[in-house]
C-alpha cells in the first residue's frame, strides 16, 4: 500500500496488475461501492441472527457472532436470499425450526427499512444532500468514465426494484441508462456471473475488455474469473471520505484477486489514467 505524488490516498496495487488500454465495458457493484444508503446494513442482519438462531451448551456471544458475521460477510455481493439459506441452514444444524428462507428476508428488509427510510426521505425531499450517500468522489469517477465513451452497467445483490429506486435517487441511474440489474424473486435467474456473461455475450467482447469495481468478494471473483480487471473498494462505510480502507474488506478482496485496492474515490483520475496507459506500474 503507498501513496506517491500521482495519488493523493491510499491505493494498492497487486502484483497482478497490468494496466488495460483496450478496456470498453465497466461493471459496478451498488451498496458500498457506490451507494451508502443502506450503510450498516449487517448491524441490521447480525443482531436479527444472534436473536434468532438457537443456542447450544457452550455457546458465548462473541463466537456465534463471529460464526454468524462470517457467514454474513462471505455471501456479501450476492443476493440476499442466500445469506437467509445460509442461515436457515445454521437454525436445522442446531437443532431449530427452521422458516422459509424469504420469511428471513422480509424480516431482515422490514428491519432494515426502519434503519434508512429516514435517509431515503431526506434525499427525496432534499433534506439531505444526495452526494453524503455516495462513496467519496463517486460522481467524478462515473464522469471520467462516461467521457472516455465506456459502457457502465450496474449490478447489485439487492432486489431490482430497490437498485432502481435508489440509484435514480442518487442521480447515478443515468450513467447506466437501462443496465441496472439486482436481485429477482426467483434467485436462480440472477447472478452478478450472468450478468458478466451477458456483457460479453452481447457485445462480442473478451474478458480483458471488462473492468469492475466492487465491495464484496463476489464481483471480484467473477470479473477475475473471465480475465478482467477488478478493483476492490474498500470502502470505510461508516466514515465517508476518511480515506482509510476497511482492513477486512481489503485483506478478503485481496485475497480472491483484487487488482487494485481504494478507499474510496479521491483517486478515480490518476487510477483511470494508469489502468489506461500503455506503460506498466512500476
């Protein structure tokens, strides 16, 4: 990790890392990567697991919060149904009832609307300033993008209706025109590697033509699987424009073959112009 005279933060570069001139199409994961509308999300998801799942003979709070919060965090990027299979699957090992794994979900997503719809409200009445929900910078780098005449899509783990609405609250849907994508009912029909492949089905392109930027383990693995060229935002959630990277995010994007790895935005310029070079980082 370092900061040099072309970068103002933090930014990591792995030995993997080639810069990609003939880079055409740009994947974004939403929450967290972009939108912190829903920032502190697993504060809602964790506690709702520790109340529900049945407890056994030495049992301590700290390690079924660290089994759970395990769990939580390595489904981070896919939709939500799986982290509620993941954890109707925990209920049936101890021994529980277990519910239908959607019950799970609207629970989690009633509870998660008591969190943010007053952030949801303030954006829409303009009580709150749309930008203080986006990962510092976010905006400048969608422009730098949209300029150099690249394609952006948008593929998120929440459900489809929410991305929607909550990226044209932000004012980032028009990047992105009709390629927003997120969680269905039936879960089987979506997955951020569906949406890779149709990318490049679509537009007769190679892996090395995609790059994506992302929080979670999944985009990273995915974009790395067909040869693109993945940055991991480790973005700082809680605190916005700190420039201090998530330790746990970084070590477990890294981990799955990150490329790249930000704080946040504050570097879109100079990283676009090193992703775009012809000369490799030295």
């Amino acid at each position: 990790m370092f900061s040099t005279n072309a970068f103002r933060g933090l930014i990591e570069f792995s030995p993997s890392f080639k810069p990609r001139s003939q880079i055409s199409h740009v994947l974004f994961d939403f929450d967290g990567t972009l939108s912190l509308i829903r920032q502190g999300w697993p504060e809602v998801m964790l506690p709702m697991f520790m109340e529900m799942l049945p407890k056994q003979n030495g049992d301590s709070d700290e390690s079924l919060r660290q089994l759970l919060f395990d769990d939580i965090m390595r489904l981070n990027g896919k939709q939500t149904i799986y982290q509620m299979i993941q954890f109707a699957e925990r209920v049936k090992e101890r021994g529980g009832q277990a519910r239908e794994p959607l019950w799970y979900k609207n629970e989690y997503l009633r509870r998660l609307d008591e969190r943010i719809r007053h952030r949801l409200e303030g954006i829409a009445n303009g009580s709150l300033a749309r930008d203080n929900f986006l990962v510092h910078r976010s905006r400048e780098l969608l422009e730098n993008l949209q300029g150099r005449g690249l394609k952006l899509y948008l593929a998120s783990g929440t459900d489809e209706p929410f991305v929607k609405k909550e990226a044209a609250l932000l004012d980032v849907d028009r990047y992105f025109g009709e390629h927003v994508y997120g969680a269905k009912d039936d879960y089987k029909t979506f997955s951020k590697k569906m949406v890779i492949e149709r990318i490049m089905r679509d537009n007769s392109i190679s892996g090395a033509q995609l790059l994506a930027f992302g929080d979670g383990y999944v985009e990273i693995e995915n974009t790395k699987a067909v040869g693109g060229l993945a940055v991991a935002v480790a973005s700082d959630e809680a605190h916005n424009g700190s420039g201090r990277m998530d330790e746990w995010k970084r070590q477990r994007l890294l981990g799955v073959g990150a490329d790249v790895v930000i704080p946040d935005y504050r570097d879109a310029d100079p990283l676009l112009d090193r992703i775009f070079s012809i000369e490799q980082v030295r």
